[in-house]
C-alpha cells in the first residue's frame, strides 16, 4: 500500500495507558487487570500490552485464547486470563503458553480435562454469575464446583471472579446486593478453607464506585484508556485519554 495516499491515522499516547494504569494502582491501592480484549479497546493489543506491563501491571485480560496466543508470541510474559469462553481444542495450546482460562461449566472442564496429557497444567479461574446474566455459575452452586475442580486431575484453580452489569449506573441498589451474594460465596469458600489463590469482581467503574470490592485485583478496561466509564461515573483526576 502507498503510504502517501494515507491522509488519516490515529496516534495513541502510550505513555497515557501507562499513566492511567499507575493512577488506577495508586487510586485503588490494589493490582490492576489490564483488560486489553477487542485489540485493546481499539488501541492495539500488543502496543497497550507491552506498555500495561512496564506500567507493571501484573496481568492482561482478553476475551479469546487467540488473543493470549498473539500476545505471548510477541514476547508478553505477564499472566493472561481469557475472560470468555474457550473451546476444548484449544486447551492444550492454552496450558503450553500459561494462559488462564474462565470456567463455569463442569461438562466443559471434564472435556478440558480429557485434552490435557499427564505433563500438562491448565490454570482455571471459577466464574460466578451474580446478576449479570452472561456466563458463571449461580451462587448456590459456587462451592460444590469449586470442590468439583479441586478434584479435577492437571487442572489448578488460580482464581474466583464475578463480573457486574450495572456498576457505571447511579442506582446503588443492585450492584452492593450482587457483590454481597459474591463475598457470600468467599466466605463459604474461606471457611472450608478452599478459597482460591485471587478472588476479583470489580471492573473500572467499580474500582471507582465500590471500593469494597477492589478485593486482590481490579480488571480495568475503559479507565485504562482514560474515558469516563458513564456520564455519571466519571474518572477521577489525572486521567488522560
Ligand atoms: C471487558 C471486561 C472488563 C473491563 O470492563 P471496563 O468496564 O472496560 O473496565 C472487566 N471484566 C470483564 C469480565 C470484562 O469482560
């Protein structure tokens, strides 16, 4: 292609994502989830995640293992999770390049399972649906599969995590009932003693809105690019877009 004959381009300020990463760290006190799923919102996967990185951001979000694969072709170290589904086929190359994968359904995993030859390790983290109505298990049913997983062979549980629907709107009156229902689930979970190694519920507008439930992570998309996660749940200052 002639480049002369390009007359528009966008130009991203990584040192913006770096910043904004640093100030999300600093504003929560809590690590951060780069979510760079979707190209990074735009942005450029491999860019936003190398620079999420030197911003020392300890892990990357993405929605597909294809996404991960990409990633760690281009040398990115840091931990990955695949915040969608992953089809039993790709689970071997998922366990090879360390990436973690969301599971909440345990017909999925006994497949998973069957994939994986006796050297392999494929770290999962347990979705639990609250409210949002997507993926995850129902509340009432979180402990029995995470016993389920516990007892899965090559399989390690790395993580426990919930997603909100509604954590940008004003109306206080569903996401503190849903986080409610999640902590439920840790301490059942807690005083089993089977609580995963990293338990996370809140995206980038309830890192801002809810700081109780900041918990060991917070997987912030929107706010790492500096734009307002609503009208009404503005960034803090220092942002930039
Ligand atoms: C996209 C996504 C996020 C990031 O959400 P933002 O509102 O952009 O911060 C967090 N968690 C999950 C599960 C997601 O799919």
């Amino acid at each position: 292609m002639d480049v002369e004959l390009n007359t528009t381009w966008v130009e991203i300020d990584l040192g913006a994502i770096r910043s904004n990463i640093q100030q999300m760290n600093q504003f929560t006190n809590t690590a951060v989830m780069a979510v760079v799923k979707a190209n990074a919102y735009g942005h450029g996967l491999v860019e936003v995640a190398k620079a999420a990185q030197q911003a020392q951001s300890p892990w990357l979000g993405v929605a597909r293992v294809e996404e991960g694969v990409l990633l760690r072709e281009a040398g990115v170290t840091g931990r990955i999770l695949v915040l969608g589904y992953t089809a039993p086929e790709q689970v071997r190359l998922a366990a090879a390049q360390g990436i973690d994968l969301t599971v909440y359904d345990p017909d999925v995993v006994k497949a998973y399972v069957s994939q994986l030859s006796d050297g392999d390790r494929l770290n999962v983290q347990a979705k639990v649906d609250v409210g949002m109505g997507r993926l995850g298990v129902f509340p009432q049913d979180a402990q029995g599969f995470v016993e389920f997983l516990r007892g899965q062979p090559r399989i390690n549980l790395a993580g426990i995590f919930t997603h909100f629907p509604t954590a940008d709107e004003p109306a206080r009156n569903l996401t503190l009932p849903q986080f409610a229902r999640f902590e439920r689930v840790l301490e059942q979970l807690e005083a089993r003693q089977i609580r995963p190694p990293l338990a996370h519920a809140a995206n980038s507008a309830a890192a801002i809105n809810y700081p109780e439930t900041r918990l060991d992570l917070v997987r912030t998309g929107i706010a790492i690019y500096g734009l307002h996660p609503s009208p009404e749940t503005r960034l803090p200052q220092g942002f930039r877009p």
